[in-house]
C-alpha cells in the first residue's frame, strides 16, 4: 500500500489518515473532499494532497470511502468503470448490507471490503480528527470474497493503528448496530421530542446533568443519520418495537412497585459495558 | 442561623456542608448519619461533629434533610413532638408532595420548607462531595406557609452558594421532574434491560461511545430511585405515555421516510438546553 485516498476527509477521514501516518505510512495520502475539508485536512497533517475522484482512483492502492452513507453509495456509483485492477475499495460507513449490496452490483471485479469503525465524537470535521480515534475501538469488517493481498496489507494496518477487527456479515452487522448504535440515537431524539411538545414551561428551566446527558446524541445532524436510518429500517423497526415492549414492562413494574427487579436488570447489564477508552 | 444540623451526609449533604463552610459560615454542622458517612464527612470538613437526631433537633437552627426520598419520610416521623419551636426543617428530596404532605401531617406547628437542588453526580457519598456541586443549578423550593425569619435565612444562605432559586408548588415540581428528571432515568435503564434481553451476543461487543453514555444513567441505584418513582407515580406514567407516544410517531416518521423534521425537532430543543455547567 504506498498510496492511499482518502474520499470524504472529516472526523473519520482525518482520523485515519492521522493514524496511517502516525503507524509510519509513508506514502501519500490523497483527499478528495470539499477545498474547507481539504484544507483542514491538510493543516493538521491527515493529508498529503488533494484529487479530483478521478484522479485519485488513477493512482490509489486503497481507496477509503469515509462520507456519509448515501454519499457512499453515490461515489460507488461514480467509481464504476474507472477503477484500475488490483485497487482495493473499503468504506467506513455506519450500516453494511446497503453499501455492500452496491458495490457488488456497480464494482463487480473489484475488490471491496465493508468496513465500520465503532468511534466517533461529539464534534464533526477534519479539524476534529485524532491519530488515536480508533484506537482500542471495535472495528467491523464484512468480508465477502476471500481475501486479496490488498485486503490483508490492509487489515495490517488496521491493527498496526490498534483497533479490535470484528469480521461479521453485513445483516448481522446491521441488526446489531440497530440495537447498540441507532436505537440509542433515537431514544435521545425522541426524549428531546417529547420534551419539546411539553406545555410545562418549567421543563426548559427544572433539570439535572442526566437531562444534558440524555439529550446530547440528539444534536446530531439530521444528514447524517436520515440516510443510516432510511439504508437500516426493517432493524430499526424491530429495535423500537423491543424498546418499546421494554417501556410496557417498566409501565406494569411500576404500576405493581415492583421496580427494584426491573432496576437491577438495567444496572447489572449497563455495569459490564466497558466505557470508552479516555479520550474518546 | 448558628448550628446546622445535616441528616445524611451524602453527596448532597456533604455538598451542603462544605458550600456552607465555603461561603463562611462559622457555625457548628452536625452530621446525623452512619459511622462511616460521619467519617467521610469529617474528613472533608463537610461537617465539624456528629449526633444522634434527638441532640441535633434540640440544638440546630436548621435542620437539612439529606436522604434518600423514603428516609426522609421516615426521618419527619422521628422529628414529630421533638423539635423546639423556631427550628427551620428543609430536605433535599427529589419528590416533594409526599414529603411536604408527611410534614404537614408529622409537623405541623413547625417550619419546614421543601427544597430540591437539580445537581448530581454519578458518584455517593461525603468523599464525593464538592463546595460549587449546587452552583449555578436551579434549586427548586416549595413555600406553603409565609416566609419566616429562619427561613429567609436559609435563603439568603443558598444565594450565596450561588444556586438559582425557582419557587413552585410540590405538584409542579413533581410533574416537571416526572419528565426532565424521572423520564431520562428511567429511558437510560430501559434501554439497558433491551439489551440485556437481546440474543444477539454480539450487542455486548459492537458499539461505540454513544451507547455507554446513554445506559450511564442506569447504572444508578435502585435504593435510591424506587422511592422516588413510588412517591410520583401518576406524573411519572404520564411521562412515560407521552414519550411512547413519541416513539410511535418515530415509527411512522421512519416508515414514511420523513424523518428529517423530527430530528430537527429534536436537535433544535436539545441544542436550546444548556449544558452542565463545568465540574458538575
């Protein structure tokens, strides 16, 4: 792997390109992304240069798709027919089966590899980006063919920078990424919901820290998830249903006081989730 | 006010003590509470000395109420035919209509003010009590009866630990917390039994920092929130209806792909919620 291109040079783009260089790439490392992204990127060094997408799939050994869902899903598009042989494609996008799906129908002959790291932060944008983002984090990988050279020089690199691979299917993936990552985004944003359409004007005045807590992930932009949401809808849909079965339990406990059970459950499951490594 | 006298030196207690000490006061603060908690007290200079509840009510101006809900309502038991006159009994329970009806009913000649501090941390305890905890928070207090001078006191006292003081009634309180309080709990905890009853393994193992932070709430303790959801049971099933409700309108926003307008919704009222405030 001596040159790679990095599509989409943010938060996740950046934070690869960092950690490719702080693991001793040396080769370059291409963005193609808006002139803001790419100038961020390359004032904090994720980035050598910059490309057109034409350009970069001309003279790239890997090509890192780190945008937005749908986004990825169009550069598929646009990659079809002019990637050379012996590319390797990965994505760093947040559901699989969608993105694999679409790679296998427009990249036929190439060599794509569905990727997820399961790191993120508050704050968006190259500027943002950590070497060590992904450090210690899981990261999934959906292997669908057998491995080429490029992949496993590829995955070298991937554990070079100090991740957990996790290879599982694109379904499985996408079923459990609805429970652990998409439903919680929708219990924050629901709870901001209900609690805009309060008459009690006191809600925006009475709260605690839990209140702040609960209602960060939902300033999330609204782009990046409708496209997550709408390319993982049948999960997401059995995620809310279990969620929402879960909240008539807690109806019936509380009606019957018998909550202590019902509390301990929650305690004892939310005790063994490792938290984030510091940093992150 | 020259003796103050706090039952349960916990987080909150002990956050009383030193904020008071902070602020100079000069007085005695007896400590009522377990050998282990008066230890702790003591150490951090929360408190300067320990009784039982009979010599604290007979010698403080002020008597704080510290504890858990169901303590507290316990603790006006004690008190009742043993406090002299002139005493001012306030608690920093999270409920208040059951407790400022206890005091009505266990103490009715005496003066006794609801209050509830909206500050918190994950950790308990006198060891994790902090002299600014309270500063800059809303601190809710519920007169029923004409100020006296004790109790103007005390407020003069809480203004210059710097807490903003929001006066309601303990039916308001206890509907807005239902909701800005109670309902992110109790969505924390039922999230974390969602995931506990999956069958999925891999949910323990593919996720990234937006879960942990959204099942933190849950690993609080039963002891502490069963007396509170017990002592607000209609407001709380009230919450819990509207947010269902909410997450039915999701299903259909999902469904019908039109889920940009409620996350703007969202994003727009949780953005509007200031945070906490640093070191809280």
């Amino acid at each position: 792997m001596k040159t790679v291109a990095i599509v989409g040079v943010g938060l996740i783009g950046g934070s690869f390109g960092l950690a490719l260089r702080r693991q001793g790439f040396e080769g370059e490392i291409i963005g193609v992304s808006s002139p803001p992204s790419i100038s961020a990127g390359l004032s904090c060094g994720a980035i050598t240069g910059s490309a057109s997408l034409e350009e970069a799939a001309a003279s790239a050994d890997l090509i890192y798709l780190a945008q937005p869902v749908d986004r990825i899903l169009r550069t598929i598009e646009q990659l079809s027919g002019i990637l050379p042989p012996r590319v390797l494609v990965s994505d760093a996008g947040s559901t699989k089966e969608t993105i694999v799906r679409k790679a296998a129908a427009c990249l036929p002959s190439v060599d794509f590899l569905g990727g997820h790291p399961l790191a993120g932060k508050e704050q968006r944008g190259a500027q943002a980006a950590e070497a060590n983002l992904f450090f210690g984090k899981p990261y999934v990988l959906t292997p669908v063919q057998p491995s080429s050279p490029a992949a496993a020089d590829f995955r070298s690199w991937l554990t070079r920078i100090g991740v957990r691979i996790i290879e599982m299917s694109p379904e499985e993936h996408d079923a459990t990424v609805a429970m652990t990552s998409h439903l919680p985004q929708l219990i924050s944003t629901s709870l901001a919901v209900t609690l805009s359409r309060e008459q009690n004007g006191r809600v925006s005045e009475i709260f605690g820290p839990g209140l702040t807590d609960m209602v960060r992930l939902a300033k999330s932009s609204s782009e990046l998830w409708s496209p997550i949401l709408r390319t993982n809808k049948p999960a997401v849909l059995t995620a809310i249903e279990a969620y929402s079965a879960t909240l008539r339990d807690l109806q019936a406990a509380l009606e019957s006081d018998t909550l202590l059970e019902f509390f301990e459950t929650g305690s004892v499951w939310a005790r063994q989730v490792r938290g984030p490594t510091p940093g992150a």
